[in-house]
C-alpha cells in the first residue's frame, strides 16, 4: 500500500512566480492549478493508437510511456500544477524543459513537465537505439493518458475540436511541483 506522505504547503508566490516564468518562455497563458483536476483516462491511448500516425514513432509516444493508469498514480503524488498553453507542439517542447528545470533549482525537487504532441528535438528519433536527449525529451500530455480537453475545460480554458484544418488548434504542456 502506498505511504501517504504529507504534503508542505509553499507559498503561492513561488506558484506564481512558476506560472510567469511559463510565460517569459514563451507561453501565450499560464495558469496555477490544483493538481487534482488533471484528468486521466483510458480512452486517451485508445485515441494514440488508431488515428495518430505518430503512434510508436518517437520515444516520448505510446507504447513507450506510462499507462494512463500509471500516471494517475503519479498525479496524485503532487499537489499543484502549472497548465499553460503555447502556439503549437514546438513552442510547448520549448518551454516545458527550461520551466522544470528552473522549478527545480528553486528546491521543487519533484518537478516534472509533460509537453504536447510528439518530440521533435532531433529530426530523427532513432527507435533502435536510447532517447538521445533525455534530459530534456518530456513526453505529450495525452501520450500519458491525460485527457488535455478535461483538463483545460476545468481550469477555465475554452478548448473545442476543430472543424476544419485551416482552424487553429490549442496546445497546452503541464508542469507538476509539490
Ligand atoms: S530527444 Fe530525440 S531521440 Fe529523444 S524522443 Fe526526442 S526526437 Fe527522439
């Protein structure tokens, strides 16, 4: 049976210091939210595996990382998050390592990011050999089980499927700290 382990409370300020450097990265919003609207769920992989033509393509894509039933077990060992939303994959990519590093350094030492769509740090992604740039390859969001409509939709965001392909989607990276 999992420990529970008491969570200490930080100031908000250092939040909100998280959530504005969201933004002096790059990201169009930033927004502080309770870890525990980050909603999970089967389906999303589901949604990966028949329709994405990423599927299996890059080491941050399915089936290479966690079961949404893994990561809802590991949402649950952190408190707040930092939902924020960017111009496209690249720019959510671009942001989610420098953020979680940042946070880190700060003394989040459980911070960890999850990014958008699939990683395209190197215009190659060698499946026959390891991730060349783990350190900073983080994976999507769905790609983990996280349903990114739910989630948004919760913390205020207005997040609908597109009609068209000229529609301009939302994408949104995650950064989770105790
Ligand atoms: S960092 Fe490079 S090797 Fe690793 S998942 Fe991204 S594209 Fe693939």
């Amino acid at each position: 049976m999992k420990k529970k382990i008491k969570k200490a409370s930080r100031p908000k300020k250092a939040y909100r210091e998280l959530s504005a450097r969201a933004l002096s990265l790059g990201a169009v919003s930033a927004r502080v939210i309770d870890a525990a609207t980050v909603v999970t769920a089967e389906w999303v992989l589901y949604k990966c595996r028949f329709g994405c033509p990423g599927w299996g393509g890059r080491h941050s894509c399915p089936p290479r990382t966690p079961a949404p039933s893994a990561t809802a077990r590991m949402i649950e060992d952190y408190s707040v998050g930092v939902l924020f939303g960017g111009g496209d994959n690249e720019d959510i990519h671009k942001i989610v390592f420098p953020l979680e590093r940042e946070a880190f350094l700060r003394g989040f030492y459980k911070a960890f990011g999850f990014a958008s769509g699939p990683c395209r740090l190197c215009a190659r992604c060698d499946l026959d050999a390891s991730c060349r740039r783990p350190w900073e390859m983080r994976p999507a969001m769905e790609a983990c089980g996280i349903d990114v409509f739910a989630t948004a939709r919760a913390n205020g965001y207005k997040i609908e499927t597109l009609k068209s392909e000229k529609e301009c989607g939302s994408y949104f990276g995650l950064l989770l700290v105790e």
